[in-house]
C-alpha cells in the first residue's frame, strides 16, 4: 500500500478496493514504525484523519459522489494552522500560544476536496534554513540516507513523502525550501507562481517571497492537489489569481511543440558534478537546448538575499528583544542581523526586483520551459559547515538555495523533478522545470514527460 | 570589521535590542557578508523613476485562457 501514490488511493476508494480508513491506517502505521529514524513529524492529528477518513466512506456507502482527492492522506508542514493545534512554525518560542482556531485556507481547500490529514511536519524554525537542522525537535533525517539532511526548510515534507509515511505533503518555499527538500529526498515538488496559492493562515516568513505548494511521488498528485488548493482569496493581499487554471488533465499532453531551454552560466557555475550530470540526463530526454541565460541571477540571488533578512528581521524583531535566547542557535544571529540591515539595501532590492521581473518575463518570450539544478550537490552529512563547490569552498547550508533563489525571486513557477544520476541506489538530486509566470500547467507538463520515459521518479525508501 | 560591530552597537541600540559583546561579535559577522552581496546590488545603475516592486506579481493574471494550452 506504501508503494501507492496518492491518486492511486483516490481510485481504490472511489472503487470500492479500499476504504479511506484503511489507507488511513497503513499511513498511521508506517508513521510509527519508521519516524524515529526520519524525524519528519511534529504533531499527528490522528483522530481528526480517522473522522476525515470515515466521512469519505460514508459517503460512499451512501452512493454519493465523492470529492476529487477522496481519502488522499497528507499531512503540512508545521507553519500551516491546523485547527486545534498549536502552529509552531519550528519553534520553540510559539509553544505557548493558543491553538489555531481555524485551519489554514489550504487545508481547508484539500479537506473540502477529500483529503485526509495525519499531521504537522518538522521544519528549520520560522522556515530560514536550507537543512530542517531544527535544534528543537531534532534533525529532520533524509530517508535515502539518515545521516544526511533532508534539506529544508520544508524538511519533514520531503523526508515523509520519500519515506511512504503519506503519499502528499505541504511546504512552503521562499527562497527554495520546497524545490530544496524535494531535491535531496528526491521526490516531485511544485512551487508555483508567485501570488496563485492563497498563504492565509500560515505563519509568514518573507511576505514579498512566500509561496506554498505540495511535494508528491508523482507529477499527477502534484497536479491533483495543485488545482484543489487552487481559488482566488481577497483575504490574501498577494493572492493574485482570480480564477482557477486546472493542470491535471493536460500532464500527460507531451512535450510536442514546446521550446525547451537548459540554463548554462550561472547555473552551471554552482553547480557541482552530479547536478550537471543530472541535468544533462533531463536536457538530452527533452532535447533541449543547452547553455541559455538566465538574466543576472547572480543579482537575483543577492537581492533575494536582502531581502529575506530585513523582512525576516523585521518581522521577528518584538521577539528578539526579549526571547532571542530560545530561538534557533543557527539562524538567530542572521534574524537580528537582517534587523538592523539598512534600509538602503532593502530598497535598492527591492527596486532592482522591478528590472529583472521584466527581464525574466522577456526570456520566456523565447522559451516555453527552461531546466536546472535544483541544488549544487546532493544531500550533505548532518552538520555539514563547509562544502567544496566546483573547487571552491562555500558555507553549507546557504549554498544549498544557490540555484533556486534567482528563480523564486522572479516569482515564476517550477516543478522539482528528482534525478538519479548515480543509479537506483545512489543519491537523488532534483532538476528544476521552470516556466513563465501563471505557467504551471507546462511546468508540470514537462516534469510529467520526465517521468513518463523514466528520467525522473520517486519511489518509496526501503521498499 | 570594526564599522560594523560599532553599527551593530548602534544601530541594536536604536532598536532597544539587548546584544552582549559576543552577539555584537557573532551579528557583525553576518551583517558584513551581507555588506559584500549589497554592493554587488549597489553598482546596478537604478535610475529615479525605477520604483520599488510593487506586492509583488510576476506578470498580470491572464483575463482569457486564449494562450492555455
């Protein structure tokens, strides 16, 4: 059962094979007996799932139609409110506050659609970090190989997924951490357009950056979840879309007529050997051509950077006067940093983020869908200070957003797809599938041809 | 280094955060890395009228699904 992706166990339920509940407890099970190693869970919510679960079974014990994602179990990272739970968003210094009193928008969209959840995830705190080294709760542990981060900050919703706990996770990406975590636990990730997932209620990091997304086994779940969670919401000061665009049904359209670019330069700069390599399996499965260029992604990257701190800082500053002690020993010094940047920098940022918009957009006056690497190198040991990047020696954990800041800055839409490029029993390492702004529908298209000739898949660990 | 840590100083004293000397230390140390990736930023010409990014929105949300394919 572990082995099924989650629409398979939408099919099963829908026909009768399996119950909602049953699926259900095959997750709970595998849960409990594997996450003492991986570390993905925070929180379960086990009772809600069953009560979740057995009202899909009613209803089709009732002949009544059921909902898109019926008995689909997932579960979200723990910055998403769960109604009831306290939204901890990594850290220690929230435990103290209230439970949330209503679920996050997009819980509420997948329950609406069926969908099961099991629980809350484990995370870098207040999702700035690359590598769920949460000194709180513990390392998240990468279930090809637990002795090396899972990536982060959405760690936990990478690691459960590849470790078959749940089939559909929830992450959020601001700079990375969704298309991070899928990368080095080598499962399907999609970080959509800037502005097209609705963020309410879930604790912010960098409101010019947040996106949220879903982490998968496979592009149609991706694509599944993606358009329930999908809706305008003028509660949302950056929800931008106002009307639904479903993906689902064109995955499988190939990639005939599509113009397919991979980005050399900067891209090929930082990334290490098996990044290239993988890219180079993924670009020659689409035949697509090499060495096309990114404008100043380097400057993307920096401005990225900047901003992420001030707004970071600035939010946890009321905090930090009084609490600094108890947050998270590896960030807490950039969060007071970020605080004090001047203002200068940030606005400069952001005024620069203006001028590449624009020069982003005009690449894909070219291409339809543009390749990377998702991350310079595979999963790293635990603890990993420094890593040697094609010669040069480079900070760890910040290195790991090298190849996905420049892109989420300009707000367009990837699919992380997961590469072997050492064979079934090597490590993963993810290619990003990238497309223009509202694009999702070819973004995923694409990964899904990746899957389809075999290029890219997900399998569960240790089956 | 030393402008740095005395901006620390200032600067967290401004905002009424506590630091000892060995955050002061352990702060000025990120602030001057990203010193380094602002001035990257700092030598792109802006011009005046070049505004901030408004919230932010990559490209206006199609009105018609006419290029969806």
């Amino acid at each position: 059962m572990v082995m099924n992706t989650g629409m398979d166990i939408v099919r099963a339920v829908r026909s009768g094979e399996m119950q909602a509940e049953e699926a259900l407890e095959h997750c709970i099970a595998r849960i409990e007996v594997t996450d003492a190693r991986f570390n993905a869970f925070t929180d379960g919510c086990f009772e809600r799932a069953l009560r979740e679960a057995r009202a899909i079974d009613a209803l089709r014990a009732r002949k009544e139609p059921l909902p898109p994602l019926a008995g689909l179990p997932y579960a979200v990272k723990n910055l998403f409110d769960i109604e009831g739970v306290t939204t901890r968003a990594g850290s220690k210094v929230r435990n103290g506050e209230p439970p949330a009193s209503a679920d996050a928008l997009l819980v509420q969209r997948l329950k609406a659609a069926g969908a099961v959840l099991v629980g809350a995830l484990n995370m870098d705190e207040f999702a700035y970090g690359f590598t769920t080294e949460n000194s709180h709760y513990g390392a998240c542990r990468n279930p090809r190989d637990t002795s090396r981060i899972a990536g982060g900050s959405s760690g936990g919703s990478g690691a459960c997924v590849a470790a078959g706990q749940v089939p559909l996770s929830l992450g959020s990406d601001t700079n990375g951490s969704i298309r991070v975590p899928a990368s080095l636990c080598g499962v399907f990730g999609l970080k959509p357009t800037f502005g097209r997932l609705s963020r309410r209620g879930t604790f912010p990091f960098v409101a010019s950056l947040d996106h949220l997304g879903p982490l998968a086994r496979s592009v149609e779940d991706l694509a599944a979840s993606y358009d329930a969670m999908q809706g305008p919401d003028p509660l949302d000061p950056g929800c931008q879309a106002t009307r639904v665009q479903p993906t689902l049904a064109g995955i499988d359209a190939g990639i005939a007529g599509l113009r397919i670019g991979a980005l050399g330069g900067y891209f090929e700069t930082h990334a290490g050997p098996m990044a290239q390599k993988a890219l180079d399996s993924a670009a020659s499965a689409l035949h697509a051509e090499r060495g096309i260029e990114w404008p100043d992604a380097a400057l993307g990257r920096a401005a990225a950077f900047i901003i992420t701190a001030s707004e970071g800082g600035a939010l946890h500053l009321p905090a930090l006067r009084t609490r600094a002690a108890d947050y998270e020993p590896l960030s807490v010094d950039r969060f007071i940093a970020g605080a004090l940047q001047p203002a200068e920098w940030y606005l400069r940022a952001q005024r620069f983020r203006r001028l590449y918009r624009d020069k982003v957009n005009a690449l894909f006056r070219d291409w339809d869908v543009l390749l990377a690497p998702a991350t310079p190198v595979q999963a790293v040991p635990i603890g990993t200070e420094e890593l040697e990047l094609n010669g040069m020696r480079v900070p760890a954990r910040p290195s790991m957003g090298l190849l996905t800041q420049p892109v989420s800055f300009a707000g367009c839409p990837v699919v992380a797809a997961p590469l072997w490029p050492q064979g079934p029993l090597g490590l993963p390492i993810g290619v990003q599938v990238i497309a223009a702004p509202w694009r999702e529908d070819l973004a995923l298209r694409v990964a899904r041809a990746l899957e389809a000739v075999g290029v890219a898949s997900a399998p569960v660990e240790g089956l | 280094m030393s402008d740095v840590i005395a901006y620390v100083r200032s600067s967290a004293q401004l905002l009424d955060l506590t630091l000892d000397d060995a955050q002061v230390e352990r702060v000025a140390l990120h602030l001057a890395r990203t010193r380094g990736i602002a001035a990257v930023l700092a030598n792109t010409p802006l011009a005046p009228a070049d505004e901030l990014a408004e919230i932010f929105r990559p490209a206006p949300f199609p009105a018609e699904d006419a290029a969806w394919s």
